[in-house]
C-alpha cells in the first residue's frame, strides 16, 4: 500500500507561502523582525564588550597579585574575591 501525497504537500508547501507572505510580507512585520535583530546584536556586542572588560582586570589583579612578594591590601582582597 503506497500512499501518494503529492497533491495535499503542494497545497501544503503553497498554503505555507501564501500564509508568510500574508503576515510578514504585506504586514510589513518583516520590520519587527529586523529591530528585532538589531536589538539582539547590540545586546551581544554589549555583553561581548563587558566581558572583556571584567576579564581583564581579574586577569591584572591576579598577576599583579602573584607578581608581588608582599602584595598591597587593595590587591588582596580582590584577589581572594575572584
């Protein structure tokens, strides 16, 4: 028994078409998803910033930290922290 569904998956496949054409196409939401996106992308470029920012100043305490025979206050406390 073959079950042949060419013609529901191209009324599928075109009622698809029809219904992203409708909503994002003539609604212009299309817009929506673009701010969208340009929202997400600063928000990463952001964090992605501030990241690095953090990263490096743990990074000079705790060289500084071990680079130093009697390290000062202000770089001990900091250093037991992280």
């Amino acid at each position: 028994m073959v079950i042949v569904m060419t013609e529901t998956i191209t009324e599928f496949i075109d009622s698809i078409i029809t219904i992203i054409d409708r909503v994002f196409i003539r609604s212009d939401r299309w817009q929506l998803w673009l701010t969208g996106l340009q929202n997400t992308l600063q928000i990463t470029f952001f964090a992605l910033l501030l990241g690095i920012v953090i990263g490096f100043f743990i990074a000079v305490i705790r060289v500084t930290h071990d680079s130093v025979r009697r390290p000062h206050i202000l770089l001990w406390i900091p250093n037991k922290i992280v």
